[in-house]
C-alpha cells in the first residue's frame, strides 16, 4: 500500500490546542491554560482536523467530547510535545547551567509559605534563571510535568508516579490547630489517637493535604468517621473556620506562622512523636536533560530552609533542621 503524502503538516502551536481540549474538555478552560484566546484555539484545532483529515472533537452546545479518532490521536500528540520540550530543554542545558526558563509547578500548600525562601534563592544564586511559578493541585501538576509544559514541581511525595523522580527537600510535621477553649488547645505531647475524637475540617476534594490528613485519620482508626459537610479552597479559609469554633484542623508546620496570625482565636496543639508529618520534594521527569541542574537546585533549596521549622534531607540521609 502506497504511503500517504502530505502537503500540509501539523503546526506545534495546533497540537497545543488539541492536547489542551483533549486534557480539559473545554475550549474556555483548554484557551486559559495555554494563554491562547478561545477563537483562535478553536480555529487552531479546526485547522489540524483538517490537515490531519479527521474529526477529533464532538461539539455540542454544552460541552465537548473526544472522538474516536480523537481519543486515539490525543496520546500522540503529547507526546509529540513533550519531546519537543525535552529537544528545547535540552537546548538550554548546552547554552548554559541555570539559564533560560525553569517552569516551577508548586501546590496550593505550599506556595505561600515556601515560595519566598525559592524565589530569595533564584535571585540571588540564579540571576539568569527565569523562573516562572504555576500554583495548582497535583493532579495538573503531574500532567504538565509529563507533557513537558511544566519543567519541574515543588509539592508533597511521595507520589510514586512512572516516569518521575523525586528529590526529597524536607519533612514537616502536621500541628493540631482549635479554637479557643479547646481541650487540646495549646498542649504538647498530644497523641495521634485523639484524632479519632475531633471534629476535623478538611481542604476541598483535589488537594493532597486532604488525602493525607484522611490518611492520617486511618491509621489512627479513624476511618468510619462523619462525613465531612464543611471543606475549604484553601487554608486561610480552613483557618478561619477553626476560629469560628466548626471544628479543628491539622496544618503543615510551615503554613503555622502566617496562617494563625490571621486570628486571636486560635490555638496550636503538638503531637507526641513521632508526629504526623509529610514529606515536601522536588519532582523532575526521569532522564530529563536538566537532571544534574535540578539536583544542584534540590541541595540548594535544602540549605535555604534550614531556618524553617522542618527536617533537611542531606544525600539521602535525614538531617534535624
């Protein structure tokens, strides 16, 4: 049989589009996360159904769906893009070491109380590094790392994904946050059994804390406990539940400073250790060219934490902070 050729052949920018419809099955939502305007992603993605000679999205008036040619196609083109990105990163590791872009994909637990102590350490060891930061859950992270639009991420371990290794950068312990009056309030020592008990406020469906607070809850044999009827977006807003007096929280020691200062009707309760902790790691594709960059950047940032309240890793080994 006769090969197929083509006059016309895909452009990157069309491949971009489809793989961002295909991941969010939204041409609002596809347009915002790679900065395009939502016409020009929707003619993009018409422009490649037509080079390519196939439909690849069903459009109805509520929403979008991939078709059969679409969910076969989908994989190939990130793929496509993300060796593109793996050809341009590499690229940057030949020009020079900590140079050109690094885009840092951080979760929401994390940003706000460690991006200070990176972004001090990028300026003042990297100034020719342009850092570009993303804040959001794990699930988007890991998914721009794999399809190269993210280079690497800041966020909780271990994830035990394919394809991904991490570098560990610290431990944290899990502190008990109530309201004023509570028993536990304020104490030390307090065992991890007492979980089973509380009235304990979680982030939203989607943020790893939840998923490891429930763990936490588990292991305590917490496991047949009450629905949750009262989440959070984010940890401001779990705090200030606490304060109101719906219930208690557990906070990463890194969030403690800045999230309790919000209110004067908060206590902070520790655990008997060892305590529940997590682990805080960066997380590089395996093999990437910029692996040895990133290495460097982990052993860095471990050093630049030392002040926070959190256990360094040291070559592999752990170190009292």
């Amino acid at each position: 049989m006769a090969a197929i050729t083509r006059k016309r052949q895909p452009t990157l920018a069309q491949l971009r589009a489809f793989a961002a419809v295909a991941e969010e099955l939204h041409f609002r939502d596809a347009a915002a996360a790679i900065g395009m305007s939502q016409p020009a992603l929707s003619g993009a993605v018409s422009a490649l159904e037509d080079v390519l000679g196939v439909t690849l999205l069903e459009r109805t008036t509520r929403k979008v769906l991939l078709s059969p040619a679409g969910e076969r196609l989908a994989p190939r083109a990130k793929a496509v893009l993300a060796e593109v990105s793996g050809l341009l990163e590499e690229a940057d590791v030949v020009r020079a070491p900590f140079t050109g872009t690094l885009r840092l994909g951080v979760i929401p637990t994390v940003a706000p109380y460690l991006l200070p102590t990176v972004l001090r350490l990028a300026g003042e060891r990297y100034p020719e590094l342009d850092l570009q930061v993303h804040e959001e859950q794990t699930s988007s992270l890991l998914d721009g790392l794999t399809t190269g639009r993210l280079d690497l991420l800041l966020l909780a371990g271990p994830l035990g994904a394919q394809g991904v290794t991490e570098l560990p950068v610290f431990d944290e312990d899990f502190v008990l946050v109530t309201p004023l009056g509570h028993p536990l309030g304020g104490r030390e020592g307090i065992p991890r059994a007492a979980l089973r008990e509380l009235k304990l406020l979680l982030l939203d469906e989607g943020h790893c804390l939840r998923d490891q607070a429930l763990d936490i809850c588990r292991e305590v044999g917490g496991g047949n406990r009450a629905p949750v009827t009262t989440t959070a977006a984010g940890l401001s807003t779990l705090v200030q539940l606490v304060a109101g007096g719906l219930g208690v929280t557990l906070l990463p020691r890194t969030a403690v400073a800045v999230e309790t200062s919000r209110s004067d009707q908060l206590l902070t309760g520790y655990f008997a250790g060892p305590a529940p902790s997590r682990r805080i790691a960066l997380a590089m594709r395996t093999g990437g060219a910029r692996a040895e960059e990133y290495e460097a950047l982990a052993q860095a940032l471990r050093e630049a934490v030392r002040a926070l309240p959190v256990r360094t890793w040291y070559e592999g080994a752990e170190t009292a902070g």
